[in-house]
C-alpha cells in the first residue's frame, strides 16, 4: 500500500489521500462504500467539536477544546484500520507521523477520544448494511435487449447483485430516483447510439482518436472515488477551504457518489439491458433493419459482468459533479488528473462537466456503453448530487431540517 505524505496544512486532505490510496484496492464499488464511511466519520468526529453543520450521527460528543485534526486523524485512521487491517502498520505509521504536527496536552487527547468515538459509531452503524454478501444474477433470457454474461463473467453470473440493496448514506433508498426503461430497440434513438458505439468502440476501431484512446484507458483504470477525491483536494486547495468546510465537503462528494452506485444497481438489475458486446454480435434478433450484426466485435476494454443501463461511471460522477458545483461555486477550476496506473497520460480540465464528458466518452469509445447508458447516469447522477447537498449535513445555523 502506496502512502501519500502525511502531515501537510490540512489532515483533512492528508487523509482524504490516504483514504484513497487505501481503499483503490476494492472494485469500484466497495470503494465508495468505504470512502463514505471514512470520510463520514472525520466529519461527524470535526463536526461535534466546531458544531457548524447539523451532525449525520448525532451520538459523539466532544469537548470545546478538543483538537479537531487529532479528531480528524483518528477517525480517519480508525476506519481505515478497521477495514484494511493488513495495512495496519503502514496506517499507524501515518497517524503517528500526523498527530506528531499537533502540541501534546488535553486538547490533543480529547481530540483522539473524539476521533475513536466517531469511527467506532460509523463502523458499527454500516455493520448490516447489505454490502456483504455477495450476490450474482443468473440471467433467465435469452430475449433481444436482456443482458447475457460477457466474458468478464464468472458461472456465477452478474456481479453486485446486492449492491441494489445496499443502505443508502443519502438517499432514502436505491429506488428513490429509479430510471425509466431504456430505448426500444426499434428506435432512432437506440439506431443512433448502437451505430456510434459499434463504429467507434471496438479494439479494431479506425474511428477512435488517440485522446479518445487515452481517456479510455484512464478512465477504465481510474474509479469514480479516485477521480473526484483528487479533483476536489486540488479545488479545496486553490480556494483555501476551512478544515471544518473540508470535512463536509469531502463527506458529501462521498456520500452522493456512494449513493450512486446503489441507485444505479437498483436501475440496472430493474432492466437487465444488454451490453454493446452482446446488442452488436446479435443484431440480426433486436427487429431492426438499420443494426447491422457484427459477430466478431470486441470492445476496446473488458465489459464489465452486469447490465448496462445506465452506466455507473456517469451515474457516480454526475453525482459528485453535481455536490462539487456547489461547494466550489464561484471559484476557478484548474485540474490535473493523472495516475500511475496510465503511465503518460495526463488529463487537464478547466470544469467539471468536461471531466464526465470525457468519462461519457470513455465508456462508449471503450465499447462497453450506448450513449443512451451515459446519458441516463447523467441525469440519474445529478438527482441523486441534488438530494444528498440538500437534504443532509446542512449549515447548523440555518432552519432547514435534515431529511434522508
């Protein structure tokens, strides 16, 4: 496990960094899971001591002059040690290295107790969450338009079955913005982005461009939490953001992106759409004299072992785009994205739309999405941003009242 630097201005974003390096382990979707709950609990440990936001919890308790960042280490580390407990070295390497920054005395323990109490209560509080265990769709159709295992698939069949079911952190539940059904197969709209996809998409494409190849490649290798965790230490750190402001701010963009991934489970598994791989080798059975089948494609990147419909890249970026709007309104973007997972490739975006355009790009040019999935995780993603700012961790000194 690849530690970044610890003990900078800001613990807030230190550990924003080490949560994400920790937890790029996981699939994707466990990933978010787990940035949420890190990242709640250094809000909920912050919160109970600045008292600006309305807590989530509402159980920790805190002195008024308990230290903050050691409550923001300690929650940080405790969840992380917690869940990855081979990284326990390493983990209590970089905690020592942050609390070493702050005087020693009672401001500092009381702030330790604070930061314990609050990793102890989200840990438990996502004990049953219906993350775990892990379940599979066994596909029960071979109808046109219904999704068939790809060769990404184990005999168990779709993959994050549960995920559906999942606790939201935000949202009410995975159905509470559940989609309209994708296109008909018969329709323009579906003849317009089978077409783009089948031309643009597969490994022998001579219609993708070198850019459009590279941000496939980065965006296939690099998650939604990966991503906009990044995007938002480089924001915070260009507007000069509070660590209490940071604290919030990072618990948002996880939640919002956490409760996407359910949301869209919840839609993918309602429709069980086919993937781009299977529509274009089997064309000839959807009923459409403008879908010419290809039995020889193959996508540029792996198809991913569960339905399409809408996309869970747009979807959980859409979603933290959205809460990232608000936070950083009014501020210069500048943003540089890069990873050592797509050696050479480095990404530059003046906005955040320009961010999910290229990941919309990603996946359609990757051959494993229509448009039609980007544009449904769009709107799905942006509902789902609009909830979670709205309706949780509201300023503590407004009259709005929580709502998930």
């Amino acid at each position: 496990m690849l530690m970044p630097a610890a003990g900078r201005a800001d613990v807030i974003l230190d550990w924003n960094a080490i949560m994400q390096a920790t937890v790029g382990s996981q699939p994707p979707f466990p990933q978010t899971r787990l940035a949420a709950i890190t990242q709640l609990a250094v809000f909920e440990a912050v919160n109970a001591i600045t008292r600006d936001y309305k807590p989530y919890l509402g159980t920790i308790t805190a002195p008024a002059n308990a230290s903050p960042e050691a409550a923001a280490v300690t929650a940080a580390h405790d969840v992380l040690k917690n869940y990855f407990p081979s990284g326990a070295a390493t983990l209590d390497t970089a905690s020592a290295s942050s609390l070493a920054t702050i005087p020693d005395g009672p401001a500092k323990a009381a702030g330790i107790a604070v930061g314990q109490a609050a990793a102890a209560a989200m840990i438990a509080a996502r004990a049953h969450d219906g993350s775990t265990p892990a379940a599979f769709f066994p596909p029960s159709s071979l109808d046109p338009g219904v999704w068939q295992p790809t060769p990404s698939c184990t005999a168990a069949g779709g993959a994050f079955f549960q995920w559906r079911n999942v606790t939201p952190f935000g949202i009410r539940s995975g159905s509470q913005f559940r989609l309209g059904p994708p296109p008909a197969l018969t329709s323009d709209r579906y003849t317009r982005t089978f077409n783009e996809v089948k031309a643009v998409g597969g490994t022998d494409s001579t219609e993708r461009p070198p850019d459009r190849a590279n941000v496939v490649r980065f965006y296939a290798a690099v998650a939604a939490v990966g991503v906009f965790n990044d995007a938002a230490r480089q924001l915070s750190t260009a507007q000069g953001r509070s660590l209490s402001e940071n604290a919030h701010d990072f618990a948002l963009i996880n939640m919002a992106i956490s409760d996407g991934a359910v949301a869209t489970f919840d839609t993918k598994y309602h429709y069980n759409f086919w993937r781009p791989e299977t529509a274009i080798r089997n064309a000839a059975t959807d009923g459409n004299d403008q879908t010419a089948p290809d039995a020889t494609f193959t996508p540029f990147i792996v198809t991913p072992c569960f339905p399409g419909y809408p996309s869970a890249h747009a979807t959980l970026s859409n979603a933290a785009r959205e809460v990232m709007e608000q936070v950083y309104a009014g501020g210069r973007l500048s943003i540089t994205l890069k990873s050592a997972a797509v050696p050479g490739v480095i990404l530059n975006y003046t906005t955040l739309t320009q961010i999910t355009d290229d990941i919309d790009d990603a996946r359609v040019y990757g051959g494993i999405h229509f448009r039609t999935d980007q544009d449904a995780g769009s709107g799905l993603g942006r509902r789902i941003g609009q909830y979670v700012y709205n309706h949780n961790l509201g300023s503590a000194h407004d009259g709005c009242s929580i709502d998930r």
